[in-house]
C-alpha cells in the first residue's frame, strides 16, 4: 500500500468523511459490478454495495496491510451479497460426498473453453446455473477464491465446495455447448 493510501485510511479511522468519500469514489464503481454479478436486481446490488461499505467503514480500525484495502473491501462486498442471499431463504445443500471424493478432486481440470465463445456468453450461461453452483463457480473462477476459502465463505464443507465446482462446471459446459452449437446453425 503507498503511503498516500495508508493516510486516506488513517483519515478515515480518525471518522473524516472527506477521506471515506474519496475511498468510495474510488471503489463504487468496482464493488458494483461485483455485487452485480451476485444480486440480479440492480437495487439489490447498489444496496448490497453500499451496505458494505457502510460495514467496512465502521470496521476500518480492524484494516491491515496485509491485503490491499480494495481487496479487503471485495470480501465484506461479496459477503453483504451472500446475507442478502441467505436472507432469500437460498439452501446450499450439504452434499454427501463420501462417495464422490475420488470425482471431486478437479484441481486440475480444464476449464478452456472454445475460443468462438465469448466472455459475455460464458457469463450469461453461469446466470444461468442454479444458486448454489453459480456461486461457487463465480466465487472459484471470477473471484479467484480456493475450496477453502469459499467454505468459509459460505459456510459449507470443503467437499461440498468442490462438489458444487464440478457439477457447475458440467451445466456450465452443457449451456456452452448448446449456445456454440445454435450459433453455428
């Protein structure tokens, strides 16, 4: 972090607005499109956003350097998405995976994709996916998070982190594969 940052934040801890608007200003535009991609409504996503940001400035004393502040912020962001979800009633199922260990373990699967196909068609077809895979899938693949982390996240296993992976990798691969093949006729 450079030191002009680590003032803003300084400022901010000491509760001056100006320092906090000019964070926002930084970072609204961003934490929008994250929260866009968890709440379909726009309304709900510029509330998520700025309810996150309301947490994140009421809890900035507890910010470290360890990570940068828009990093930190992406968390509290997406985990205000994940409430709004939760407060849906969304069910992520806990999966007996005893007998699907040995299936779940795709660390190294391949995600490529047909290069015909676009990022705005990959996109769509992960809206497509039911709530429990989608977020799993854009928590591992947009977000860059691991299995561990999503089970945090989301409070699941591991195992059912890495079950909702694969399974959403599969519909996911399916509404690709129906998409390239209508464009191609």
């Amino acid at each position: 972090m450079f030191k002009k940052d680590r003032t803003i934040i300084d400022r901010c801890i000491k509760g001056d607005q100006k320092a906090m608007m000019h964070l926002y200003d930084t970072y609204c535009k961003a934490m929008f499109v994250i929260a866009s991609r968890y709440l379909k409504k726009e309304e709900d996503a510029k509330d998520a956003m700025q309810e996150g940001f309301l947490k994140a400035f009421i809890n900035i004393e507890n910010y470290t350097n360890d990570y940068s502040f828009g990093t930190w912020l992406k968390r509290i962001v997406i985990n205000q998405c994940l409430d709004a979800l939760r407060k849906r009633q969304l069910n992520l199922v806990e999966v007996d995976a005893g007998h699907l260990e040995s299936i779940c373990d795709d660390v190294n699967e391949d995600w490529s994709v047909d290069g015909a196909i676009s990022k705005e068609t990959i996109l769509n077809a992960i809206e497509k996916l039911t709530d429990k895979y989608k977020l799993v899938v854009q928590l591992y693949l947009i977000e860059g998070y691991d299995h561990i982390e999503i089970s945090q996240i989301l409070g699941i296993p591991i195992k059912t982190s890495r079950t909702h992976l694969r399974r959403g990798r599969m519909h996911l691969k399916e509404y690709l594969k129906q998409e390239y093949h209508e464009k191609r006729h």
